[in-house]
C-alpha cells in the first residue's frame, strides 16, 4: 500500500490514511492548519552515511527554516574495514576491538542523529519520515548509493528509523509517508530531476534549471507528501495550488514506473472535502465562511 495512516495527534486519523469518505473527520495537519494559519514541520531523511533533518514552515508557502545534516564517521568505518580484513588474512580471526570500536561509531551517529530530532520535535507540529520496512530500506539504501550500501552496515539505519518512529509516535506526532520520488520531482516545476555533472549528491532540473543537494530535495518532498495527503491540496490558495500540481506530477511519474501502483493521493472522484470545524477563525476570515464546503476537488480547484 501507498501510505500508512497518520498518527499525529496520539490515535490513527482515519481520515489521514485515505481521502474517500472524510465526511466531518479532518486530517490533522490540515485541522491544525485552519485553527492557526501555520504548520512547522521536521522532515527526516535517512541514509546510508547521515541523516538530513530540515525545519519546515507552512505558512501560505513552504519555506525551509533551516537544513540540518548529521554526518556518519564513514572513514574511520573504512579504516575498522581495512584492519579486519588485514587481520582475517593474517591471524584467522577478526579484529574484535576495532569491530567494538566501530560499532560504537555507529551507535554515536545514532544518538546524535535521534536526539537532535528530540529537541525539534517540541516546537514541531509534526515529524514527518518515510515510512520504510526492512526490505524498503535496503532497496533505498542500494539506490542511493549502491556502493557504501555495500561497504556500510545498515543496521544503525534501521535503528534510527526505529527510535526516531517511536519517539514522534509518544508525542502523538508521528506522520509516516510514502518514499516514492522524493529525491526526483523538482521542488519548484514538479519535474523530473537529473544527477547533476555525474555526482551522486547533486541533482538539477533540465526544464527550470533548479539544482540542490539530493537529500534537500527529498526533505522538500516528503514535506510536500505529508500535505497532501493530510488534505491541504483542498485549499484555494497558492499553497493548495502547489500541491495539486505536485499530486498531478507524482501520478504522472508512478503512472510511468511499472512497479508502482496508483495510490489514493486524494481528490479522487466522489471524495468530498471536508468541512471547516468551529472555531477555525483564522481559515473563515481569510478563506471565507463554507468555502471548504463549496469548493469542488473536481471543479475550479484543478484537482483531476
């Protein structure tokens, strides 16, 4: 299945999982959204050799706070690599305390990387992070980088994903999203994005000529995804304009890969939205008393 059901909030929103009958049951982010007029989101990005987290805040656009990147002591990993193997070809046996040695290298990224996300998930709205199993990961991992997936165990990335899922799921606000293209669609023309100059790290966009780090672009996305499938596509502004052609460009690409099928990604037909609950006063003075309730996700808002 696509996604899994969002858990901000501190119970599974029915309402998060899919958007065919959301009735009155608003997604949280979007709930949230119409209450105060912002979102701050902490979008994680795992890979083989560091963990990039990013401050994000909604406001009537996206805007990225801040990049924070936690690096993985991938030469000293190397060097354990080297002795072990020197060690095996000349005694037989392993280099034990340099394999303790190195796992606690492993265990250190892991700390730095779980607690910085502890101290920005007390202003955060939500923490939002791909929702990846055991075989999803290494799949990532090898498409990532097919190389270091190799070379690298990836035991401590399971273990990051692990810690930092259970602790955004005890402050009830976990929300977990699909990794489909979150390192190819352009930010900013919902193109598809090419290596740039033949570095891995890099990508660049031949219609727009946009170009960022890989992994700044998959915390922009997966940020973009958690919107979209908490509703905020629905909104008549520039913001829910945005997501509805990122929802249009994402349908577009897994159209095009044979492996993928097609998810609910909301605005489907016979989906309704949903309506503004009391007290959202921010969305009824800006927005307009009932728009949610006159607003069409197959007429006027562009949704097909």
């Amino acid at each position: 299945m696509f996604m899994r059901a969002g858990e901000v909030g501190g119970r599974r929103h029915s309402g998060s999982r899919s958007f065919r009958g959301l009735g009155r049951e608003l997604p949280p982010l979007l709930e949230k959204y119409l209450r105060k007029g912002r979102l701050r989101l902490v979008t994680v990005d795992v890979n083989v050799e560091d963990v990039t987290i990013a401050e994000i805040e909604v406001l009537q656009l996206i805007h990225v706070i801040r990049y924070y990147r936690v690096r993985r002591n991938t030469g000293k990993l190397l060097f354990v690599r080297r002795v072990n193997r020197r060690s095996m070809r000349l005694h037989g046996r392993p280099a034990s305390s340099w394999l303790r040695y190195a796992k606690n290298l492993d265990n250190e990224w892991v700390n730095k990387s779980v607690g910085l996300v502890k101290k920005l998930v007390q202003s955060a709205d939500a923490v939002v992070i791909e929702d990846l199993d055991s075989r999803r990961l290494k799949l990532k991992l090898k498409s990532r980088d097919p190389e270091k997936a190799l070379l690298f165990s990836s035991w401590p990335v399971a273990k990051i994903v692990r810690r930092i899922t259970a602790m955004a799921r005890k402050a009830g606000k976990l929300l977990t999203v699909p990794p489909h293209y979150s390192s190819r669609l352009c930010p900013k023309c919902n193109s598809i994005m090419k290596h740039e100059d033949g570095r891995w790290d890099r990508l660049r966009c031949g219609k727009c000529g946009f170009a960022d780090d890989r992994d700044h672009v998959a915390v922009r996305n997966l940020a973009r995804t958690a919107l979209l499938l908490n509703g905020l596509h629905y909104l008549p502004t520039i913001l829910g304009s945005q997501l509805r052609d990122y929802r249009r460009a994402l349908k577009d690409a897994l159209a095009q890969d044979p492996e993928s099928q097609d998810p609910p990604l909301g605005g489907e037909r016979g989906d309704h939205p949903p309506q503004v609950p009391p007290g959202c006063a921010w969305a009824r003075g800006i927005l307009g008393r009932g728009w949610l309730m006159n607003f069409s996700p197959m007429e006027g808002g562009g949704v097909s």
